[in-house]
C-alpha cells in the first residue's frame, strides 16, 4: 500500500509554514525514493501544532506537530511512515486532548478528508443530508431544521428554521440562497476553515436550503482577503457541478440548484446581510433600511435566505441524523455545537467545537491554557471588535446566547480575544469607536457622527480633560448609538466600550492616578 501523508494546504497553517514542510518532505520522499501520496488537508484547527502533518498507518493515522523543514530527515530517519516516534510525535489525532474534548459535528471532516474529493468526502458520510433531504417536502425539511433548533451562527442567532419557513412561504418567480462568508470580526477564522478543508459541506447545506425554499441559485459571499478560500470553493463548485450534486437535476432528482462565488472588496458592514445584498447586486455596500425582510426581497428584489456559513454547514448533519439528534446537544435555545474560535494572547489557539453550555472560565483556563505570556488573563472579548470585553468575574458565563445577552455581551460568530493584564482598556474603548468611525457605510447618524465623536471624547479622557465629564459624555454617546443606528455596525459598538468602562474602571482614571493605583 502506498503510504499517504496528510499535509494542511489551508491558509492558517501555510502562515505557519506547511508549505515548506511540504516541499522538504516532498524532496526528502524524492532522495530516497519512495513512492507516496501527499494530501494537502485542511487544518483539523489546533493552530498551535501546526504544521501538524499525519500519516496513515495500519493502526489509523499518527500526527507530528509542530513540524519544521528541519525536522523532516529524522522524521524519515525515525521511521515516521509507519508512526515512528520522533520529538514531534504527537499519536492519534484523535487521542489529542485539544481535539479529545471536542463535540465535532459541523466539523468531523475538517483536516481528515481531502478537501476536493467528492470520493473521499462520500466516505465520511458526505452528501447523506441531502439524498435524505431529496425523500422529504420542501415543508418537511423546513421542519426538521426548525425543530433541531439551529440558530444562526453568524451574530444575531436567529432561528434558521422561521427564516427559511418564510421565503418558502414568500411568492416568487426566483429565490435565491446567499451565503454570508464575509468573516471579517477579530479572532475568527471558522468559515476559513470549512471553506478550505470541508468546503463539500457547505455546498451541501447550501443545496439542501435552495430544495427546501425553492431556490435555484446560490451565491457564496467571500472576501478578498480570502484568496485560498475562494480558489478552494471555486474548485469545489467546479467538482460538485461535473458529479450532478449541482445544476438542472440534484442528484437526478427534479430539483434544480447551482451556485457561484463572489469576491467582495473587504468592507467590514458588508458583513451585515442587506449591505452585503447591495455589495452582490454591483452597488456601494450601505445597509438597507427594514422592512422588507430579506426573506421577501432580498437579492434582485426576490425572497432571499441569507445564512452564515456554518449556519449552513451544519444542516447536512442534522438531514443526515435527524433534528432530535442536533437538539439533544446545547442548552436552554441554544442547541446543537458552536465552533468556538480561541485566539489573541493565549497558549493554545484553535477552533474548539463544543455543545453550548461550557462554561467561558472553562474555554479560556482548561482549553485555552491561559495566557501565552503567562501572565493574568484580565479581559477576554467575545463576538468580535464589536463584542463586550469580560473580566475574570464573569467567567462562570455559560457559553449559551440568552446568558451571554443577560451580561450585556453577545456571542456573535464566537471568536474568543484574550487579553493578559498588561492591556489598557482605555486605548480598548477607544479602539472600538475608531473601528466603527472607519467602516461606517455613513447611511446614519449615530453610528457616522457618534463613532467620531466617540474617538474624539475618549482622547480628551486620555488627556486627562474633564474626564467624568466626558465619561458622562461617551455613555451618552453609546445609549444614542445602541438604539439609534440602523445596524449592529453602530448598535454593537457600545458592547466594547462601555463594558470596558463598566468592569475596568482604574483604566479611565487620569494618568497621575491610574499609575499612583498601580
């Protein structure tokens, strides 16, 4: 049997050198010659073993992590091709603590599959969402996604299921299935990820949603700074397209459904769903007033779902083994698993796919590691620049949407920040109001002229001006921004900062005093 070595190929672990891992074992196979297949895999998204490469042996695969070009000739030398040990041997991926803990539905084939083969993709149950999805009524598959209790996984969690009932239920001439792959919050790289390693799964999800509403067209919506993406997707298509799971005829069955991919410039609020419309209709991406819905005249003016991508890539798994078995995971309304993206000052970086309810103590401490510095963790900001900045006290938060909301914070795609005690939360606060200053489409007041003036108000609080005045003053400012802007861009940014100013008070003192405390 010709050995096969699993080498990442997506774009976290090239930043991390998986390329030239690849090419020095590709030469080393070369120099001694031995035949082998090379994989290129996706990341299974423990970054901080990356390039973490595998072999399959006859005893299952074995990993090798991190592994450096300089490590390949004893990996050889140590018989690495048949699970030798070696320094960098790290056993059964699966037996792995980071990945030994995880629930991994959503994404059981990311770094296990090659990720453009529908072959090997079928092996692990690929494509079994959507021949059962084929058995059922357009109703019925409605209804299985409504009662496992999906949310949607990009921000605001709304049911999946209602969304997708209503642009059924909506009269239209053409609908269409937009996929929201604009993954542009802080810590976040789960859509990089699936897009990369497991981009079948989305195609499939994204099919299964054009059968149960009536659409006939998909657009997958990607940013530039996703090249790998968009090349791996477009290749995805172009495979899924030649095998019959898209176009006139799903799998021979009367369903139509085709898809493509759209690059967009890189806009921040394109990531909000209607800005995000006029983006893929050729227009400048503003944020469009509501009603209507989306659901009634979304793209082109036709009945539109717009998902996330793990929205959508966790549908074939429900179709495949049933809406009480996605349910019978999570808690309170928050079911099924959330890939939980850990990232900033942290020892173990990496998605962790976990049932709702951990604890963000257990996240941050048992799974995180703590600090890379070592140092006290003094804040960790959850859902994105736009997501309220927890302290150590708050850490007993169940990671759950309704229990994040009652602590004034939001999960939103769940990219986790963390923060060690040397970082100010003035400069934070500040941080958040420039952000929205910056990628405001301008189509409102409150959040255009408030995050200006936000900025402005914080300096003269660094300079030590009137600073309970002008504390007053941003508090103000943010009350007007929460109720008044016309999307989450201006709504959310007073998560950050006024969180900041609510558990982090010493950091708003003048400077003389602020020093004097430490």
């Amino acid at each position: 049997m010709i050995p096969r070595i699993y080498i990442p190929g997506d774009s976290g672990a090239l930043a991390l050198g998986a390329e030239k891992v690849a090419k020095a074992i590709a030469g080393e196979l070369a120099e001694r010659g031995i035949e082998a297949k090379i994989v290129r895999n996706g990341s299974r998204g423990a970054y901080f073993l990356e390039p973490m490469v595998e072999v399959a042996t006859a005893n299952g695969r074995v990993a090798y992590g991190p592994v450096k070009p300089s490590d390949v000739k004893s990996l050889f030398d140590g018989g690495f091709l048949t699970g030798g040990h070696h320094k960098r041997w790290l056993g059964s991926p699966d037996k792995i603590p980071f990945f030994a803990k995880q629930t991994r539905l959503t994404f059981a084939r990311c770094g296990v599959t090659d990720p453009l083969s529908l072959e090997s993709y079928k092996k692990h149950g690929g494509l079994n969402g959507l021949t059962n999805a084929l058995a059922l009524t357009p109703a019925d598959i409605v209804a299985q996604v409504t009662e496992s209790g999906l949310r949607g996984r990009g921000g605001a969690g709304f049911p999946t299921g209602i969304k997708w009932k209503t642009v059924l239920d909506t009269a239209g001439d053409r609908k269409y299935i937009v996929c929201n792959a604009d993954e542009g919050d802080s810590g976040t790289f789960a859509d990089r990820m699936i897009m990369e390693g497991d981009p079948f799964v989305l195609i499939e999800g994204m099919t299964i949603a054009g059968i149960a509403t009536g659409a006939t067209k998909g657009f997958v919506y990607v940013r530039s700074e996703y090249p790998h993406a968009v090349a791996v997707m477009n290749k995805a298509v172009e495979v899924a397209r030649k095998a019959g799971v898209l176009g006139a005829s799903v799998l021979d069955s009367p369903y139509a459904f085709d898809m493509e991919i759209r690059v967009g410039a890189g806009a921040y609020v394109c990531g909000e769903e209607t800005a995000l419309l006029d983006s893929l209709e050729g227009k400048r991406g503003m944020v469009r007033a509501k009603p209507p819905l989306p659901a009634h005249k979304g793209l082109f003016g036709k009945p539109t779902v717009i998902n996330n991508v793990i929205s959508l890539a966790s549908v074939p798994v429900i179709m495949d083994k049933g809406a009480a078995f996605y349910k019978d995971f999570g808690m309170g309304r928050s079911r099924g698993t959330i890939p939980i993206q850990i990232a900033g000052n942290v020892k173990y970086a990496g998605l962790f796919e976990a049932a709702f309810g951990m604890t963000l103590g257990e996240i941050i401490d048992d799974i995180g590691g703590g600090t890379a510095t070592g140092r006290p963790v003094k804040a960790v900001q959850v859902g994105g620049p736009l997501g309220a900045y927890f302290p150590r006290a708050l850490f007993d938060t169940p990671f759950d949407y309704e229990a994040f909301a009652a602590k004034d914070g939001l999960i939103g795609h769940a990219g986790i920040v963390v923060f060690d005690d040397t970082a100010d939360m003035l400069k934070q606060a500040r941080f958040a109001m420039e952000f929205c200053a910056i990628e405001s489409c301008g189509k409102c007041t409150p959040c255009r002229i408030g995050s200006t003036r936000g900025v402005e108000t914080i300096d003269r609080i660094v300079a030590g001006i009137e600073p309970e005045k002008n504390l007053a003053l941003v508090t103000d400012l943010c009350n007007t921004m929460k109720f008044g802007s016309l999307c989450a861009l201006g709504g959310f940014t007073p998560y950050p900062v006024m969180s900041s100013i609510t558990h982090f008070p010493d950091d708003f003192k003048p400077a003389p005093v602020r020093v004097a405390a430490e």
